[in-house]
C-alpha cells in the first residue's frame, strides 16, 4: 500500500519509538524505512484508570511517543513521524501483559486454552503537526494443549517478554488454532491500519 | 505443541517435498528439524476434476509427496515422515493459481480489493505405514486499494511465484484487511493442525 508514497517517505525521518524486535521485523517485512529510537517512559499506568483496554493501550502508546518526541525534537534535523504502540492481551474482561515469571506464564497459557483471548494494540503516529491515535483488536483462539505441553513450551524461554506470554510468529503459532483480525496486530503491530492512516497524513500533507 | 516430542522427532529422518521457501520458513520458525526434498511432479491436475478445492489440494499434495517417497526409499535411512503440501487461492467459486504474468497478478489483486478470499492448502504427512490427509481453509479480507497502489505492488515482483498473487507475509500484508482461520495456513502451511496430526501419529507410534 505504501509502494506509491515511496519517493516521499525515503525523505522523511521516520522513528519508531519502541524497542520491540518484533515490531522492528514488521516494519521491515513492509519495506518501511525507519530508525529504532526505544522510549524511556516507565510503563506505569493502571488499567484500573481505564474504562477499557483501548484506551489504556493508547494512552500508554502516547506517553512513549511524547517522550521520544521531545528528545529528538532537540536533533539538528527533527523527526518528521514517530510512532509508538503498546499491545496487551485480554481474556475474560481482564488485562495480561508480559508474564511475571515462568509459573505465571504456565497459568495464563493454562487459562487460554480452547478458548479466545483478545490481542489489543494502540497505536500513536505524531508528526510535527497532528498526532493520530488508534487501536486494532485482534481475536486468537488457542487449541486444546496438555498440561506437558504447556509446560514445554515455557520451558523454551519463548513466552517471558511476550504480552499473554506466547509468540504467535514462532513456536507459539503451534498453539493458536485460529485467529480473526489483523494478524500483524497479534505480532504487535497492525500494519493494515496503519498504512491507511500513514496514507492519510502523507496525502494530506501534499494537498496543504 | 511438539517441545514433548523433540526427543523422538530429533531422531526421525523428515522430508518436506516442497521446495516453497515460505513453508520451509513456517516449519523452521517452529523449531522442526527437517530436510527439503522438492517434488519433480508436474503440477498437472485439472481443477475442474474435482467436486471442490480442498480435494484438489489434497490430491496435488498427495502426488508430490508419492514422487518424493517413491525416490527416497531407495536410500540407506528411509524416511520417517514426507510431508507434502499445495495451496490455492478461492475466489467467487474461482481457483488462483499463481499469475502467469504481470498483468495477470494486477487483474487478480484488482478484483480481489474490499472482498473476501479463501485461502485451501491440502497437507499429505506419510509414513511407512500410514498416510493422513487433510486440508485447511482460511478467509482473507483484503482492503480498498487504488489501482496506483496494486500497481506499485505488483512492480515489487512479490506477486509473481504465489497462489493468488500476494504474500501475506511481506508487502502484501499491508494489503490485507483482515484475517479468519489459520495465518500460517495463508502463507502456506496450516501449523496447528499439522501439529495435531502429527503428534497423533506419534503417540499411535509409542502405543504400538
């Protein structure tokens, strides 16, 4: 989708503000050029302040674009679009993020299967000018596993630094039966509403 | 799914009879150790043969696979699974192979924008002693996409050597709306319910 806006987005400083490995690879896997600059923002909101994931997500998001925002803002050449996004997983009207240690990981695993979590991430895109803020929700349903399996799985390292404590794009895709949405968005990154709202801005930036 | 079995897998001689790199990618992302035998069968069958896709799939699949095990049994350490694999593309009662030419992947993409695809691959996993056959189907959305953008997509080269002319994977993923079903399915290679299948055939394997 962004093949037409190419000579226009190869002059533009592009940063995603976020140290995700694997938001990094589906930026790449698109053909995006971008420099990685991770946010400092202490992720310390309580989704309790929250009235829905949504929000929480892109509130998070926000904060971490801010912050990289006015640091870069002080570069001899200023960053022409940043992008933050933070991703949780919700099961049963309640939040997960990345599993605080392996027995954690085991339990919410355990919890997860046979039935559907739901993968929220916001997404905050600023530019010099305007900032626009979604979310995309994506639904993952897990298949029936064994307790052994469950268990192998944690042993592998794999889901510790992972929000719901599986990676869909490595070994944790064995675990997922089914998934309905943006794919991407599961990965960390929802890269077909994204490029509509990049799309957006680079048009609307060439009419003004 | 499979970490309980790395022990038996490792020792099992497994032949992937597809010389596809996005399967190879798929099998290797989730830690199965195997080689890569592509089949030389020609890819002849007419789809019009078949009461459906999914009998299609399962039959091209089963005749690449016979053509690998037919050749490698003829080695010192026969093989313990041959896993063959082939994936179309289903549109309005239509099958997508893969473009014959550029213009031919743009008409393809063009009628595709704002509708839903479906996405069958038929897996063959044999054995010496047992042959299981299924299929997978998955739904694509694809997004509203200006003729200039299928265009430029086309112009990657990207379309040219996959079913239906997209990979979901790379640049064609900003294409792709949403999703329904199994995502590996739609690169190539339904994982979960390979896993499945195969860790039937191995514990039928211990119970004997």
């Amino acid at each position: 989708m962004l093949e037409p806006f190419k000579h226009i987005l190869q002059t533009q400083r592009i940063v995603l503000a976020s140290g995700s490995p694997r938001r990094k690879e589906v930026l790449n896997n698109i053909g995006l050029n971008f420099e990685v600059v991770p946010s400092t923002y202490e992720e310390n909101l309580d989704p309790a302040n929250y009235p829905n994931p949504a929000d929480f997500v892109i509130d998070t998001a926000a904060h971490k674009v801010e912050e990289v925002f006015e640091r870069l803002n002080k570069d001899p050449v200023k960053p022409n679009f940043i992008i933050g996004a933070d991703t949780v997983v919700v099961f049963e009207n309640e939040i997960y993020g990345k599993p605080k240690s392996e027995e954690h990981a085991f339990e919410m695993l355990r919890k997860f299967c046979g039935k559907s979590q739901f993968v929220y991430t916001g997404i905050v895109l600023k530019t010099q000018r305007d900032t626009v803020k979604f979310f995309e929700k994506s639904e993952v349903e897990f298949g029936e596993l064994t307790d052994e399996m469950i268990k192998a799985y944690v042993n592998t390292g794999e889901p510790m630094d992972k929000a719901g404590g599986y990676g869909i794009q490595s070994i944790g895709g064995t675990l997922v039966k089914s998934v309905r949405g943006d794919y991407f968005n599961i990965v960390g990154f929802p890269v077909y509403h994204f490029c509509k709202q990049l799309v957006d801005l680079l048009q609307k930036n060439q009419n003004d």
